[in-house]
C-alpha cells in the first residue's frame, strides 16, 4: 500500500501545505478521507502510513493531532448505545 492509494485526492498532501490550517478543519477532511476508505480494509494501517509520511516533519501540526486521534479512536473496542451508553461508570 502507497500514499497514492490511501489518499488519492492528496487531502493530507494539502493540509500539510496549508498555513494556518485549524484543528477544526483538519478533522473535516479526515473525516471526509475515512469514509472513503473501502470496505474490508484497515483504517488503523491506514492511519500508520500517514502518520509514518508526514508526522516526522510536521509533528506539532493539527493534522497529526487528528490522525494520533483517529488511530487511537480505532483501537478503542467497543459500542456503548442505548441505556448502558447513558450510564455513568463507577
């Protein structure tokens, strides 16, 4: 797997580039990425490769926050809904 093949539309090539980009923003276009990747792939692997291209040199950038974020909203296990999704732990 490639860059070209994980983001084909150069979404995270751009908001690297972009001055002043916010936070905000940055999780738009990573939410626009991720439901673009396809059935029965990884998000997690995904997620590792752009992270392994840009986080080295753009380490303080909102977008690496994101995807830090985003990798580690995939690894949590788990759905909460209804009632349980309510309740208070403790």
């Amino acid at each position: 797997m490639n860059m070209k093949q994980i983001d084909s539309r150069g979404l995270f090539e751009d908001s690297y580039l972009i001055e002043g980009i916010t936070e905000g923003e940055c999780r738009s276009i990573f939410l626009d990425w991720a439901i673009g990747i396809p059935v029965g792939q990884d998000p997690k692997a995904w997620i590792k490769i752009v992270l392994q291209q840009y986080q080295p040199k753009n380490p303080d950038h909102p977008m690496t926050k994101v995807l830090s974020e985003g990798l580690g909203a995939v690894n949590k296990k788990g759905r909460r809904g209804g009632r349980k999704g309510r309740e208070i732990d403790g």
